[in-house]
C-alpha cells in the first residue's frame, strides 16, 4: 500500500485536471483495501475509488482520500468444452484484459478494445462500443460494502444493468468497491458484426475468415483516428449519453429536423444520438474558455489548455442549455462529477 497526502491528482484523471486530494492511498489486494476502510482517520473521511480516472471529472480539491485501485490479475475460475469463465482484478486495465483475450481467441470482448480504465470500472457504467456492452459478457464481481467492510458477490441479474448504467451508478454509488470482476468468453467466438461502421472496415479487407483479433485491431485502428488521444489531449471519451425520448416525441422531432439520428430501442422508445444534437447546435470544435468540444467529435470535451474542471462543467451546461432550447431534449453526463 502506497499512502501520500496533499498531491495532485493530475496525472490520475485523463482530462488531466490539476486538482488536489487530501491523502491518496493505492492499493494492491482486497485485504488492504479492507484494512483502510477500517483504519482512523481514513475511514471516517469522505473516500472515492479511483480506477484510471476515464470517466470522471473533479470540479474542486478533494478533501478526503482517493483510494487508487491497483488491484492485479487474471485467472481462469472454470471452464467446459464451449466456454471459459474468467476472473480479473478490478485494478487491472480493461485493455490488458482484452488482450489476454483476444491472444487465447477468447471471444466476447474483442468490440470493446481499447476502451481506457481499469476492470473494475468497467461494470459501473456497463461499458459499450461498436454493438457490445459488458453485460453480455458479465457473469459476477466481488466487492466490499462500506458500511460494514462484509464481502458480497453481484450476479448479473443483481447489478440492473442498462445503457451505461448499473445499481453501482444508483443505489450503491460510492457505497460499495469492486475487487474483482469475472466474465463468460466463448472458445469459439462469435464474430460481431452488428456496427456497420466496423462491418464496412472489414469488408473492405478481403479476409477469408475474420478472427477476433482482426475485429480487435480493426476497432483499435477506428478508435485511434476518431477519438482524441487522452495523453495529448486531455478528455474522458463521450461526456453526454445518448438520450431517449419516446415515439411520439421522436416523430415530431423528425418531422421538424428531417435528418434526426436515432434508432428503435426495446422499450418501443429512440435513442438519439447526443453527438448529432450538439453538433446541429453548432458546438463542435466551439470553446468556453480553456475547454473546448472536440472538432471530429462533438460528443467529446477536451481540456484545452490547463482547464479547470468548473470550466468544462460551465461549457457542459452551456450544451445542455442550448440542445434544450433547440430539440426539447435533455442532455445526461456519462461521465461521473466530483
Ligand atoms: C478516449 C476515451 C474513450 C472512451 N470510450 C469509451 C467507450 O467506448 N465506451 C464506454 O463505455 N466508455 C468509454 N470511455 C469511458 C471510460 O473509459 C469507461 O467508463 C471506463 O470504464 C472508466 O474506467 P476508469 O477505471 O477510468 O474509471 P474512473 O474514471 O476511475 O471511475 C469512474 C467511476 O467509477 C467509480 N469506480 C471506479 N472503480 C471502482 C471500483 N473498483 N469500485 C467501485 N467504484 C469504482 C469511480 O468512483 C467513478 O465514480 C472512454 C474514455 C476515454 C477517455
């Protein structure tokens, strides 16, 4: 366990804001995360697991511990003819994992390459890209409940996963820290090819038969020239979700903006798409200040040049304000404010 007090938090957050906390504390098992938890004075201080720091953004000094979760490992729990149950440490990077993975030609979470953060965090907002989301995969986590330091195993059934959303960005926000994360892989995967976008790509290639590992360097390859590199530009990936809105209010949007971009959900209702909103409000590449909406990706805001995070939630806000002037339509943030 590593403890300091007073740092930056600057190299901890990928929009690279220079905040303070109180006392930082990393730690490596779930035995020293429970010691902590049971230890004056940090268990009565305010307390927030950080894992890669990809989707959150602090808007002022934390006055309290950041516990920095560097829980390491992979292990195969079980496994039959047709499919492997892993269980990776919720410290982990989710991309090594994928790696892990996608090297075994484990399939199932070859569509979520490159996705930045650790494994533990992956759950909390049941991470998804190119027509995957985690709770696929999901078979159960380990974690600790604050309140009295007892261990629990979630099932999927138990974590109400959604779009980008789970019972830990809910009920048990900040109220419970995963060790320990294990999913269901295929041995022979599934080759997904629900994106169009990555269908095209692949297409495009010529391949005889498309392995896991072309869908994952082809995503990597799209993710690279699309999203803005964290290390040189300071962002936390989408900051808004795509928003809902019911049939009727979908028909009427289309009828008065022609070109909307939404799709049918389950639910009878459309998700529309939050970057086509922005972009039609004219934000893409617009700044406030130091923080900036991204010139490819109006979906992303970046730090453009030492913001402060009150400077990006100030232009966030100005966003929402305008995308509900315009459509009617509220905008919600993916990314978690601290
Ligand atoms: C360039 C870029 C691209 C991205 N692309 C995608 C994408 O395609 N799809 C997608 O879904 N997301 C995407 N994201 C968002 C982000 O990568 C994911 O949400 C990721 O899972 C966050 O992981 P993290 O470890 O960085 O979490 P952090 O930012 O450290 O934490 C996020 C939240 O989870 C809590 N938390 C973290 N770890 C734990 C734990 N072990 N137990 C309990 N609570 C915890 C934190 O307190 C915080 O509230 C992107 C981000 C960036 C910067």
């Amino acid at each position: 366990m590593i403890i300091k007090e007073n740092i930056s938090l600057k190299e901890f957050n990928t929009f690279h804001l220079d905040v303070k906390t109180k006392i930082f504390i990393e730690i490596f098992s779930e035995d020293e995360l429970r010691e902590i938890l049971n230890q004056e004075p940090y268990c009565t201080l305010p307390k927030i697991m950080l894992g890669g720091g990809s989707n959150i953004l602090f808007t002022e000094d934390f006055e309290g511990s950041v516990i920095k979760n560097s829980i390491p490992g992979i292990k195969i729990k079980d496994e039959n003819e047709r499919e492997v149950y892993i269980e990776a440490g919720s410290g982990l990077k989710w991309n090594d994992l994928v790696n892990y993975c996608v090297e075994k030609n484990y399939g199932g979470i070859e569509n979520l390459s490159l996705i930045p953060g650790t494994v533990g965090a992956a759950p909390i907002q049941n991470i998804g890209a190119y027509g995957q989301e985690l709770k696929d995969v999901f078979y159960s986590l380990n974690g600790v409940t604050l309140e009295d330091l007892s261990l629990k195993t979630y099932s999927s059934n138990e974590c109400n996963f959604d779009y980008r959303d789970s019972i830990f960005k809910g009920k048990l926000k900040g109220k419970f820290y995963i060790t320990s994360v294990t999913i269901k892989l295929q041995k022979t995967p599934v080759i997904n090819l629900n994106y169009s976008a990555l269908k095209d790509e692949l297409q495009k290639m010529n391949l005889k038969a498309i392995t896991i590992r072309d869908v994952s360097e082809v995503i990597s390859n799209i993710r690279r020239a699309k999203l803005p590199n964290p290390e040189i530009l300071g962002n936390a990936g989408s900051f808004f979700k795509n928003p809902e809105v019911t049939e009727a209010d979908y028909l009427k949007l289309n009828k008065e903006f022609g070109e909307l971009n939404g799709y049918k959900i389950a639910n009878g209702n459309y998700k529309i798409s939050a970057a086509w909103l922005i972009d039609s409000c004219g934000w893409k590449g617009k700044s406030l200040g130091n923080a900036g909406v991204h010139s490819k990706q109006p979906l992303v805001l970046v730090n453009l040049n030492n913001a402060s995070g009150s400077e990006i939630l100030e232009l966030s806000s100005q966003i929402k304000k305008s995308v509900f002037e315009k459509f009617g339509v509220t905008l919600y943030e993916e990314v978690n404010i601290v």
